[in-house]
C-alpha cells in the first residue's frame, strides 16, 4: 500500500503546565484560520495549581498547502474564565 502525503495523520502532545499557586484559565484563539487539517481535543479549560494538562493537537492533511496564520494561547485567571462562561 502507498501512502501519498495527503493521506498522512498524525497527533502531538502539548504540555500546558502551571507552576503557580492558584488555578489559571487558558483558551487557544486562531485555530479556525488553519482549516480542517488542525484540530484540537479542546480549545479551552482550567489547569488546577501546581499541574500541567496535556492537550492533543491532530494534524490530517489534505493537500499540500503553505499555512503562515497566528496561534495564540492565552492565559488568565481562573476567576475571570468563570465569570466568562
């Protein structure tokens, strides 16, 4: 079987870790501009004091494409996450 670069899949960990004493909020924004071939298990949460959360990033291309788009990960109090939702 041949497997041409548009059938190629594959998922990379991203280790958020807080090191700090209070939770902290997170929240990736951008990820819409990359298309379908990036997706995340989640584009949001709470990562508890002194803890790390491991996000998976799958990449699934379709063809071949030059992407130059921004990510951003941002990070806020926990407080203020939950008064957003």
């Amino acid at each position: 079987m041949f497997l041409s670069l548009s059938d190629r899949k594959e998922t990379k960990m991203i280790f958020l870790r807080n090191s700090t004493l209070l939770p902290v909020a997170w929240r990736v924004n951008g990820m819409d501009n990359l298309g379908d071939e990036f997706s995340l298990t989640t584009e949001h949460g709470v990562i508890d004091a002194k803890s790390e959360f491991a996000l998976q990033m799958h990449f699934r291309a379709v063809r071949p494409i030059n992407i130059k788009k921004i990510v951003r990960l941002e990070v806020s109090d926990a407080l203020f996450y939950s008064q957003m939702f």
